[in-house]
C-alpha cells in the first residue's frame, strides 16, 4: 500500500521542525511513486516534485509548524494548483455536449448529470446523437428513464447531426441540455469531424471530455485532440468506484487547461459526484484528509493563537460522547496519556471507579490510534456528532477517502460505542449536580 509507506516516510519527520535535504528527498520520492502508482503522467510527476521540493527547502515553516505538516501542506496546494477547483456550472440553462472515446461512460455520464442537475431544481433533457453503437439509444432510454428526466433519441435516423438539431428543438422548454455523442474505439479522423459538426449546431456553452478512470498515458493525446477541434472546458472522470485512482485524467486537465467538473462513482444514475479537490488529492496519494491539514497550517501561518489542545476532559462527561469528543480525547491522549489516566486526572474520578471499567474499553494502542485519526479526518462534521447515523455506503466511502479499509472504519465505530458506553456509565453515577460538586 503506497499511501501507507507515504505516511510512514512522513511519520519519520513527526517530532522534527526543521526539514534536511534528506528527509524532503524522501518524502518526493515516496509523492512520486503514489502518483506514479495513481497512473499520473511522468512528466507532470516531475513537474510537480521539482516545486514541491523547491518550496519544501526554500520556504521557511511557520513557527510551531511541524515538519511534516509543513511539507504536506506544500504537497498538496501544489496539486491543487495543477488540478483546480471544479469546473464552473452555473445552476441556469445551458447546454453541454460530452465528448469521449466509445466505454468512457459517456452516456451513464449524460444520464447522472441530468439526475444531478434535477436535484438541484432544474429541468434537464438528454439528447442522444450516437448512430455508431448498436443498442446506445435503448441504453440512452433505459437510463434516462431511470433517472426520471427528459430524453431526445431518434433510432431510426443516420445523422448524429440532424438528431442533435431536432433534438434542441424538441426539447427547447428545458432548462440544461446534456448532448450525449458517439465515440470510437480509438481517435479516428471521421469522430473527430462528426464531432466538431454536432458541436457547430449545438453550440455548447461547456464541452466536457469524459475518460475513464483507468486511462493511463493515453489521456495526453486524446485531451489534445479533441481539444483542438470543439476546445475542452472540463474533465469527467468515470469508474472511480473501481482501483483505478484517476491520475491519467491530470494529464487532460493540464492539456486542455481545464479542470475537473464530475466524478463517476458507480453505474446507478446517483453514483455522481461534483469534483471537489480535497478528497480527490487525498485519494491520489492514498492518505487521508490532506485538506483539513492544509487548512491547519494555513491557520498557523496565519498566525491566529488557536489552541490545539484546548480540550477539557471535563467536557467529556457532559452531554453527548460524540466522535469529535473521542478525536479530540485520541489527541489529547498523545501528551496525556491513556484514557484511563486521563480520567484519573479528574478529581473524584480516580481509584475505584476507573475499575469498574471494562478492560478493552481503553484500550487503543498507538497504531490504531494513527488509524482512527486518519479516518475521522474523512469524517463530515454531521457525521461524528452523529456516529450512529452511518451506514454501509457511508463506510465505504470514508475507507476510500481516508485510504484505510471498510474493516478499520467499523473497528473504530466499535471503539466509539464502546467508549460511549463508558462514558455513559459515568454519567449515570450521579446528577449533574452531583458530578460538578466532585469535580470542584
Ligand atoms: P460510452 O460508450 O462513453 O457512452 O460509455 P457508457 O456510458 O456506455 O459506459 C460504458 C460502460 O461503463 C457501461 O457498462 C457503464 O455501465 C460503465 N460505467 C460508466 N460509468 C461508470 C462508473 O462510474 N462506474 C462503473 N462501475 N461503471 C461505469
Ligand atoms: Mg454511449
């Protein structure tokens, strides 16, 4: 596992705050072979290495910054810098035509797109124009109907183009059209003018170039060429929800000096994502949330006093446990100590009653511990004040981001119920009155 060897390597800067040759020579290493891995172009790979180890020598961390996190940060706001926010969908009528070769996931994309646009109030029509495949207007039809939106197809006609000229007319009282088009199984010549014709009659207010996840070095020249004949706005990476990272898709982004507008994520017409870069970096380099760490360096730099550790094991006893109650006590447990020592720092709370709790309950050593943190940081707020509302697709997708498995997630969801119990045990000891009265 690459991500983990990356952490490992960074894990050897922790306790550091200043940074030699050596350690930033390993970390690049250890950044180049995950993106390498992730099926990133060789010489974006190089580009990037060459900034991040610039920086990482040449900029000076903020003070208290450790070390690893000041070459994280470097890391991942270069990646960023390559990769971009998402692309620009304005939530108002506009038409998009989607370009790609044929099993890029174009029509699916087409469908999930107009399922996502109608989640957001608008009123979307697919257009079909693909004549070339047998069978894309059923599936076309299949889908969209699946996706309770409007669609425009015509099985029987030959011209992708005059399908595509009825088919805005057919379906002017829409708000966003989405033209799905043919590919082929490599560039050919006649795709390349069909396509630039489809595009002369639509007149797409966004072209979107969609690759599939797996796409290796390929991405280069299929972005250039269809960038130069209709111009590329954005990027579609689809079958995400497979092993394939998606680092191709970087090249086409940097080609077509575009960016990413939509992340496929599974066949269902809901299995869509809008690009965000935090978590697809995160996933890239198979770590996991780089962005919150970004942001926490970034307010050190900044240089506004937050406290790190202005938790109060205190707190703990009042309210509801939450996850963010037992990140934090995980936090904390780095300069204090196990839980059960931290409770013995609470007056009234030592001795006796530490006993009475179960053995395990407590218990976590420190490579697990690294491992909850890592997936708490892919957590959504909502998600850790509320850890009972997570479900199996959620799991699934907080293994993913974080780059640790389905398994570990719902070991630390153990841990947490456990603990809660524990806590809960406490709190039922007496009132609240009570329990402040002991604790003064
Ligand atoms: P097109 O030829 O570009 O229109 O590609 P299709 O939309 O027909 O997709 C090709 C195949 O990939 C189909 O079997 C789709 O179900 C599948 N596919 C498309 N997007 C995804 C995705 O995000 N995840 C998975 N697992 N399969 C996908
Ligand atoms: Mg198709």
């Amino acid at each position: 596992d690459l991500g983990s060897s990356l952490r490992g390597t960074l894990d050897d800067l922790r306790g550091k705050s200043r940074i030699s040759e050596d350690d930033v020579e390993s970390v690049v290493t250890e950044i180049q072979r995950s993106l390498l891995a992730a099926d990133v172009d060789v010489s974006l790979v190089m580009e990037l290495s060459d900034s991040i180890e610039t920086r990482a020598l040449e900029e000076e961390p903020p003070a208290g910054t450790p070390a690893r996190d000041f070459v994280l940060r470097i890391v991942y706001e270069e990646l960023v810098d390559l990769i971009g926010e998402s692309t620009e969908l304005p939530l108002e009528e506009q038409t998009i035509l989607l370009a790609g070769l044929q099993g890029s996931g174009k029509t699916t994309s087409a469908a999930k797109m107009a399922w996502w646009f109608s989640t957001k109030g608008l009123k979307p029509a697919v257009i079909q124009t693909d004549t070339f495949r047998p069978g894309a207007y059923d599936q076309a039809k299949q889908m969209t109907e699946r996706a309770e939106v409007e669609f425009y197809g015509n099985p029987d006609a030959e011209d992708p183009v005059e399908i595509a000229r009825n088919g805005l007319e057919e379906t002017a009282h829409a708000d966003v059209h989405i033209v799905d088009t043919a590919g082929r199984h490599a560039l050919e010549d006649d795709l390349i003018a069909e396509i630039e014709e489809i595009e002369g009659v639509v007149e797409p207010d966004t072209s979107l170039l969609v690759l599939d996840a797996a796409i290796g070095q390929g991405a280069k020249d299929q972005a250039r060429e269809f960038h130069d004949s209709i111009g590329i706005d954005g990027v579609v990476i689809t079958k995400l929800d497979g092993t394939a990272k998606g680092g191709g898709a970087l090249a086409a982004v940097d080609q077509t000096d575009s960016s990413i507008a939509f992340l496929g994520t599974g066949e269902e017409v809901d299995d869509i994502e809008r690009f965000e870069p935090e978590g697809f970096i995160s996933r890239l380099l198979g770590m996991g949330d780089l962005g919150q760490l970004a942001e926490r360096v970034e307010r050190a730099m900044e240089q506004t006093d937050i406290e790190e550790d202005d938790w109060d094991p205190e707190d703990m006893l009042q309210g509801n446990f939450t996850l963010n109650d037992m990140q934090k006590q995980l936090e904390a447990m780095n300069n204090m100590g196990p839980l059960s020592q931290v409770l013995d720092m609470i007056p009234g709370m030592g001795g006796g009653l530490k006993d009475q709790l179960p053995d395990d309950a407590m218990d976590v050593t420190e490579e697990r511990m690294r491992t909850f943190q890592v997936i708490m940081d892919s957590m959504t707020d909502a998600e850790k004040e509320y850890p009972r509302a997570i479900g199996a697709s959620q799991i699934e997708r907080i293994a993913r981001g974080s780059g640790t498995s389905e398994e570990s997630v719902r070991e630390l969801l153990q841990q947490y119920k456990m603990m809660e119990k524990t806590i809960k045990q406490f709190q039922g000891m007496g009132s609240e009155k009570e329990m402040q009265r002991m604790m003064q």
